[in-house]
C-alpha cells in the first residue's frame, strides 16, 4: 500500500473448510468513500473484520491505523439498547480513553448532525431502525478516527433514514478519513468513490463505479421477450424489458444494444461467475446462432432458468389465478378507500385509498414510520381501521379471504428448525394443499435447517411457501432485503411471472432500483399517500442541482453549514430541493478551487426525499 493508504492485499480467510474470502484486494484511500458491493455470505463482514484486525486473514497482508485510529460499526448498529443516546457516546469515548468532558462538544455536534437532538435522553433501544444506525455510525465516528468500517449501515434503512446516514458518511469522508463500508445497495455505491464486488468471497469487479461500467466484458442488449437456451440463462428482468448479456466471442441475440449501467455489470459480473462455476463458459462463446425468443404468453414453466428455484413456485399460480382474473378480470384484488388506523392518540394511517388489480404489481415505498406495515397488516384483516373500507378479494379481510393470498412478512414467515421440505409441508397442510416441489437449488441441503441456508435461499423457500397454495394475491413485505443484484433480480422474475399468470401483488421495498419493476408506486409518509404513478411520473420534471468542484469535502462542508442537503456522490455533489442560484450563493464565499454548478434530472430516491421531507413540514405546520 502507498503511503497513508491502508487496506487490504491479497487476503484470503479460512473458517475450518470454509474458504470464506479468496484473494482479496481493496484500498482504504483517506477521503474517500470505497463501498463492498455483495449479498448475504459474499464475504463483506469477513472483509471489515480483516480491516479493523477483529479477523487475522490465512493469507495475504492487512494495513492500517491502528486500533486506537480506528471506528467500527459492526452489523446491526453495536449500540447499548438499555443505554440513551448520551449514555451511549460517554461510553465510546471512556472506551478510547476520552475524558467526557472534552468529547462533549463533539458529541453534541454529531448528535446535531445527525438529527437525534431530541431523542439525545431516550434508549437506544427504543430509537427507530434508522435512528439506531445514525446513533452507531455517529458512534464510530467519536474519536476522529483515521479508517472509518461501517458494516452494512443501511442496510434495511428506509431512503430518508439512508440519505441522512450518508450525510454522515460524506462528512466523515470530508474530513480526511478513510470510509470502507459494506452494502447490498447498488445505490449506495453509485455515490461512493471506489466499488468492490463480491460473490462467494471472490473478488467480481473493482475500481470506480464508471470503470466497472466501462469493463463489463461482451455486450448487453435488451429485448421484449426472454430468448430461449443459454441466452435466455444469461437474462434478467429490467422493468418491462429483457436485458441479454452476451459474452465476449459469443453470437449476439435477438435485441437492442444498451449502454449498461452499474446494475447490469454488477449482474453481468456475477453471471460470469456462474458461467465459470459451471463450465459453461466455452459453450457462450461457441454459440453460432441466436436463441429464438419466446413467446409473450409462455407459460412460467417454460422459461429457462439457471437456478430455476423460482419455476414450481410461480407455476403454481397459473391455473388459480386464471380462474380468478376470468371472474373479477375488473375487480380489485385489495382496496382501501379513505382507510384511518389509529393506535391510542397516534394515527398510523389517515385517509388512505388504495388498488391493487389483477396482474398488476404495485410498489409500496415510504420511510420507516410511514404507515406501510400497518397498511399492509389492515389488508390482511390483522388490524381494523378506525374509519374508511377495507376490503380483501371483493369482501371484507377474513380467515377465507386470507387462504387466496400469499403473503412474505419481512421475517419470511418460516420456521428455522425446519426444513425447506417440511415448510412446505406444513404449508400445505394449513391449506389442505399439495405439497410444493422443491427446486433443485435445495437438492444438496435437503436436510438443512432453514436458520442455516443462506439468506438467498431462505428468501427463494418463503416465496416457494407464499405461492404453494396458488394464490390470487401476493402481499410482500420488504421480500429482497439483503440479497445481492442477481439474486434479486431472480426473486423479481417470480414476482412478475405470478402478475403476468393473473396474480395482483403488492409488495414494498427499500430498494429504488426495484421500483421500476413496478407497474405503478404509491408513496407513504406520516401515515398519508404522497404520490401514486409510475416512477416516470412521479419523477416527472423535477429536476436538482450538481456541483463539481476541484475540491469536493471543503465545498460539502459549505453547502452543509448553509443548511443545504447536500449529498455525495462520488466525487459529485447533489442538491435536491435547492435551485442553481441558492447553491451558487451559498457557495459565493469559496476560496479553494473552481466549481461548477450545473442541473440534471432528479432519481427517483431524490424526488422521495423531497416528498418526504415536504410532508414532514406540513405536519409541523398543522
């Protein structure tokens, strides 16, 4: 490693028989952001701990600061739930050895920054998901540290929560530290500086989200239809589309060529993966014709997949739900009409209208707190609304509306000292149904427990049990989280293979990136309905405000004591909610560098910043 650069040199790490990283190489570069890109057992968390010496590698060579340099936050936020805000900050510092009282006013500033100011005497324990991060990251941070490993810090965070943890992370970065962090969110790393791609604890892809992009090897094509063969394994769905990757030396499909974008290499990067663990390799590259396409109405069980854990689930919905569209082919499968749940003095919900018809796929999208779990638990007839109409398959919610649908909670709903097979037996028994066939992914763990499959196939079995009993409905509660690009990209080929059978489904998310999968959004925040269209026309023309600048952290720190929400990514500075001319202003006064302010189009996770962050002021003002 180069002078003040520390990091990680060809490591490999070894659990007993397990290879559990495999030449690994990642620099920590002060100032800048460098975000481990994987899903649940990629090797991310064994990584971090090699960084912060909690891991001695088998192999290879660890640098760094030092201990006493350095902040860690472990997975799940390393904060005392039975100690408050303060108390928890006191104890950090007392860990390294920080009289309280000089590190009170830093830790006043980090509670400021991070927007816990009111919640400074309350238990961590009874924060919010996103507060608790907040309170773990800020943790971390205490003592100025040179590196700075924050393990997953957003991970299951809704996006407001996120942008605020990222504020944290971009100071952080602006003040001269080294921030690796690990992360399932490809949006997370579109704003960091430097990316590493893991799967099955080897490296995929690493350099700068641009040149990740840039060295996707082959071409990558999009169609309407998925081609059939090996072409048609080498495909994912990308909202209404197909995307085609086709290898280097290979024929190309049937298709449109597209410039990829961070979500296809990263997907492209792990289908490589596959092909080399299976061989197939020489077979892409030898093939001398195109795959022709298959028909839009090909049955589910028709289509090719590479893990077809996904096949037996989703063709258990034609035959059901065929028969359902034919009867209520104009009916909503879901409805509320001007929904109200309160709990106590608390509103939950307040005039909630939604619809969810057949074969259509309805994303539900807010901040934690939003009103989305109760909604969803409204539907299922779990709670009752205090006013408005709920109704579930044309009646109210009841104990028979509930067998025609299926449904995923975020705790995917199975019991982890069963099987994925007795799962699914005992699913089909409360449904007085056939046993569900498992997928040949499950073949070489048929005797394991499912609290010990990995977390990919954990998701993939709760999804073969929500479909098992051929369901009208499907209600997904967070369905993804915490699975890697390609895997996700697979459990939505299911989810859009039951709507196109006739199946409604409405399932919410974290993840942006998913929301064009959906045919419409409905957008939450305090219990309301903020927005309701596509992703394009929520979007619609709104536009933010982008700096460049030769010096980005002494520019962030301007924007951020102005009290612009200025956000990173990259080495590019965002400004949602603020015009050219308000940025420009706040920047009048720089004295290092050019910089260039400029508009561009607002992603969807800007637009619900802003629609968030709008209705939080119209509940302050009422």
């Amino acid at each position: 490693m180069a002078d003040g650069m520390w990091g990680a040199a060809a490591i490999s790490v070894r659990y007993d028989q397990v290879l559990a990283l495999h030449d690994v190489t990642v620099a920590a570069v002060p100032g800048r952001v460098t975000a481990v890109v994987g899903g649940d057992g990629a090797g991310k968390t064994s990584l971090l701990r090699c960084l912060v010496g909690a891991v001695t590698p088998s192999s290879g060579q660890v640098t760094g600061p030092g201990p006493a340099r350095t902040g860690y936050l472990p997975a799940g936020s390393g904060v005392y739930p039975d100690l408050t805000v303060t108390e928890n900050l006191a104890f950090r510092a007392a860990a390294y050895g920080m009289p309280w009282a000089a590190a009170r006013m830093q830790a006043g500033e980090l509670i400021e920054r991070a927007g816990l100011t009111d919640a400074r005497e309350r238990l961590a324990g009874q924060l919010s998901g996103g507060m608790r991060q907040k309170l773990g990251v800020i943790a971390a941070m205490l003592h100025k540290p040179d590196l700075l490993v924050l393990d997953e810090p957003t991970t299951g965070v809704d996006p407001v929560s996120r942008s605020g943890l990222w504020f944290l992370i971009a100071d952080a970065a602006a003040s001269g530290t080294a921030v690796v962090l690990a992360t399932t969110y490809l949006e997370d790393a579109q704003r960091a500086a430097a990316v590493l791609v893991l799967d099955g604890g080897r490296q995929l892809a690493i350099g700068t989200p641009d040149e990740i992009v840039t060295a996707t090897p082959g071409s990558v094509l999009t169609a309407n239809m998925r081609p059939a063969g090996l072409a048609g394994r080498l495909s994912w769905r990308r909202g209404t589309a197909w995307r085609i990757w086709s290898p280097p030396g290979a024929v190309e499909p049937a298709g449109e060529l597209v410039k990829p974008d961070l979500q296809d290499a990263v997907t492209v990067a792990a289908l490589a993966r596959e092909l080399e663990l299976t061989g197939e390799g020489a077979a892409a590259r030898g093939q001398t014709k195109a795959a022709p396409a298959m028909p839009p109405a090909a049955s589910p069980t028709a289509r090719p997949y590479s893990t077809p854990a996904e096949v037996p689930a989703a063709a258990a919905v034609g035959t059901a739900t065929a028969r359902a569209v034919t009867a209520i082919r104009h009916a909503p499968l879901a409805e509320c009409d001007a929904v109200t749940c309160r709990f106590g003095q608390f509103t939950a919900v307040r005039e909630v209208s939604l619809r969810v018809m057949p074969g259509e796929v309805v994303g539900l999208l807010g901040a934690n707190g939003a009103g989305k779990t109760t909604l969803i638990r409204l539907l299922l007839g779990l709670v009752h609304p205090w006013a408005g109409v709920v109704a579930l398959l044309g009646e109210a919610p009841s104990r028979r509306t509930r067998r025609r649908i299926g449904y995923v909670p975020q705790g995917l709903g199975l019991y982890e000292d069963l099987t994925a097979a007795e799962n699914l037996e005992f699913t089909a028994a409360v449904f007085g149904s056939d046993p569900a066939a498992l997928p040949p992914d499950f073949a070489s763990r048929a005797d394991v427990p499912v609290g010990r499959l990995p977390l990919g196939l954990q998701r993939r079995a709760a999804f073969a049990q929500a479909l098992s009993h051929q369901p009208e409905l499907l209600i997904l509660d967070e369905p993804t989280s915490g699975v890697d690009p390609l895997g996700r990209a697979r459990l939505w080929e299911t989810i859009t293979g039951a709507a196109r059978a006739g199946a409604g489904v409405l399932v919410s998310t974290h993840y942006m990136e998913e929301a064009e999968e959906c045919d419409r959004l409905v957008i939450m925040a305090d219990g309301v309905v903020v927005a309701d269209g596509t992703a394009e026309q929520i979007v619609g023309g709104d536009r933010v405000t982008v700096v460049e600048a030769a010096s980005w952290p002494v520019t962030f720190r301007q924007l951020a004591d102005a009290g612009l929400p200025v956000a990173l990514a990259g080495r590019t500075l965002r400004v949602p909610g603020a015009t050219p001319a308000q940025v420009s202003t706040a920047l009048a006064g720089q004295s290092t560098g050019d910089f260039r302010v400029t508009e561009a189009r607002a992603t969807l996770a800007e637009r619900f910043f802003e629609l968030t962050l709008h209705s939080e002021h119209e509940q302050v003002d009422a």
